[in-house]
C-alpha cells in the first residue's frame, strides 16, 4: 500500500513537472504582445480625432468630447463622457474654453491620464475683426490672456502639420513598440496634407488680398495662410449690436460681399439679415467636421466661388 502511493505521488511530481516544462517550451499565444489592447486617446474635437486615427489607425480607440452638431465653445462634457475618460491613457487637447475648467477635474478621477497639448507650439493670432468693430475693446481681459485670441488652430495645412507632429510624438512615447507604424503613418498624412495645401494653393493663389464674410471667426489661420481676409459678423462670440450691424451690412457692401458664410451649429438669422440687406446668398462651412483633410479643401472652394466673378 505504501509502495504503490509512494509511486503515485512520485508519478505525478513527474507528470507535473513535464506539463511545467512543456508550455514553458510552448511560444506564448497568451501573453500581452499578441492581445494587447487598443490605445485610449480622448480629443476634444472630431479634427483631432482625424489626425489621431491616420497615426495609429486601428491600434487606437478614439474618445471625441465635443460631438457632431454640438457648439465647441460652450461645451461641457456629459457624465458618459467622464466615465470613458477614466479609460483614456491620453487627452488631447487643442485649447477651447472648456478645457481650462475640466482638464483639472479630469485628472482628479484619473491621475494616470496624460494631458497633452496638440496645438503646442502654434502661435495664436487676434480673432478676426474689421471696421465695424474698431470702437470695440477687442477683450483683452488681464485674467484671460486667451480671450481676443484665435481658438480655431486646427483650421490650416500648416497649423494641421504642428498638430500632427504634437500627436505623432505623444502616442510614440506611450507606445514605443508601434513608433515605427506611427512614424510611417505620419509621413503618408505629411504628404496628403502638403498636397492639399498645393491644390489650396492653386484654388486661391488669383484671390489674394480678397475680403470673405463669415458669421463666426473661425478661419483666420487659414485665411492668414493664403493671404485672404477674414470679416467677422460676430464680436468676440457675441452677436452685433444693431448699430455694428448696420456697420456690417456697410461694409458687406463697400467689399461686394455675395456670400456669408454661416456653420452648421450657428442660428443663422444676423447672417440672413445681412444676406438680405445685401443681395447675397448664405452658405455653410463647417469647422469642425471630422474629415479635416477634405473638409479644408471643399472650403478652400466655397470660399472661391464666393470671390471669383
Ligand atoms: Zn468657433
């Protein structure tokens, strides 16, 4: 009886000891290169989540703050939101209001998560204002250094190019196993953009120097960057009083203004008022649309047609 357990145990020390052996000598197909999980990023708007996706395409799960349809600059995030962004590794952020009050209390419910500002390194310009305002104080509010300044960055090829390389940088150092991938990924979206700046380029190069109207100053990087000029209808995010829009309508007309453009979030009835006064047509651009490489370039040509004769 001894014997025979003292046989078994030994047998199955042995038998142990060969299962041990052997899936140690086995590849791992269980181990975390092979189920790694997608990296976490939150951006704050949908052309954030553009330059995020060509980087690292479907290594990524993109969390986006500000939705579809929904107003940037009042923004507040929802309490869905909040919970996602306790997943998120990485938060981008490109420097709208909303930011300065949240991006505090994200870290409080998640202390790992990197804040990483993607427009780092883009010098900001003076929201668009023109002679209707001039009397105006432009805003500059001592508390709020950002206040008078251009929020909409992401809205030219060249600012697009420093966000892209913000993005690239941060995701490489998370995960420095794809940074080959990214970096691939990088110079393949470098090029579309420097060719859609060409074709811009080609669109805009005879309307130099042109005045455009729009209701919301969205696009004064992107009229800086070929030499066009941007007229607000708004003052500083508000609507225009009665006497700057009398002003406005002046102005639509000393310019020979045919088009205002209005975005998809806006009401649009100071712009048709103006429209009206004017003999001129409404259109829509949106700034936020998250096809940003497209995007840029179906304004370049609305902002055309709106100009040329
Ligand atoms: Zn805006």
């Amino acid at each position: 009886m001894t014997n025979i357990n003292y046989k078994k145990i030994i047998g199955i020390l042995i038998l142990s000891l060969i299962a041990v052996i052997v899936s140690a000598c086995q590849p791992s197909n269980t181990g975390s290169s092979t189920i790694e999980e997608n990296l976490q990023v939150t951006v704050s708007i949908l052309p954030q989540a553009y330059f995020v996706e060509r980087i690292a395409e479907d290594l990524v799960d993109v969390n986006v703050m500000v939705g579809a349809g929904e107003e940037a600059h009042t923004y507040e995030p929802k309490p869905e939101q909040m919970k996602s962004l306790t997943q998120s590794q990485i938060l981008f952020t490109i420097g709208l209001e909303y930011e300065n009050v949240w991006v505090p209390r994200f870290k409080d419910i998640n202390p790992s998560l990197e804040i990483v500002d993607s427009a780092e390194g883009i010098q900001r310009i003076p929201l668009s204002s023109d002679h209707a305002h001039e009397d105006e104080d432009e805003g500059h509010d001592e508390e709020n250094p950002e206040q008078g300044l251009d929020p909409h960055v992401w809205l030219s090829p060249d600012n697009g190019q420093i966000i892209a390389k913000n993005i690239l940088n941060a995701l490489s150092e998370l995960a420095p196993q794809y940074a080959e991938e990214f970096q691939q990924n990088f110079d393949n979206l470098i090029k579309d953009i420097e060719d859609l700046d060409t074709r811009i380029d080609a669109t805009l190069s005879d309307l130099a120097g042109q005045k455009f109207m729009v209701f919301h100053p969205a696009w004064g990087y992107f009229a800086r960057q070929y030499d066009l000029e941007e007229i607000a209808v708004q003052v500083g995010g508000q609507e225009p009083s009665a006497s700057e829009l009398a002003a406005l309508i002046q102005i639509a007309e000393e310019e020979n203004i045919r088009v205002i453009f209005v975005q998809p979030t806006f009401s649009t009835a100071n712009a048709e008022a103006i429209a009206r006064e004017i003999n001129a047509q409404v259109a829509v651009v949106d700034p936020l649309a998250e096809d940003w490489l497209a995007n840029l370039e179906a304004a370049a040509k609305a902002f055309a047609a709106a100009l040329k004769d």
